[in-house]
C-alpha cells in the first residue's frame, strides 16, 4: 500500500513518482504561471489507484500515469464560457 500526499504548487514533487509525471506537473505549473494565474495557496494532492499515481490540483487539473507506455496524460477542467451570442 502506498499513501498519497500533498504539496505546494512549485514545491518539489514527491520522491518515486515516475519522470514523465514530474515532466507533465512542470508544464502545467509553467502554462499556469506564463498565462498569469494567481495560484498563491493552490496545492497538489498525489493519491495512488492501482499503484499508479493519480495527481490532482485544486483547479481540477489532473495528471495520470499509463505505466504501458511511460506516458503521462493531463486532463484540464472545462471552464463554460458567458456567451452572450446564443446561437439558435
């Protein structure tokens, strides 16, 4: 059994998380910081399904592992736009 944990937004990530992960929570800490979103107090919360890391931040943004192909997936949330143009 492994347990989770948690951390700052640009702290440093926990030890044994596999490198592309790492790769994929540095991006989306850089495309946060270069659109200019105040994310003082966000944090990341690591949890562990199937002995496979899970990470989530506290906008929604979610990075998952696929161990078969060493690969690292982030999914974004989905922010509905105010669109006054209603297309009928």
């Amino acid at each position: 059994m492994q347990l989770g944990s948690r951390w700052p937004i640009g702290g440093t990530v926990p030890s044994g998380l596999p490198h592309v992960v790492e790769i994929a929570v540095q991006a989306v800490e850089e495309e946060l910081h270069a659109v200019g979103e105040d994310t003082e107090g966000w944090h990341w919360t690591l949890t562990w399904l199937e002995s496979k890391p899970v990470i989530e931040l506290e906008d929604g943004t979610v990075v998952r592992y696929n161990a078969s192909e060493d690969s690292a997936t982030i999914t974004q949330p989905v922010i509905a736009a105010d669109d006054d143009d209603e297309w009928i």
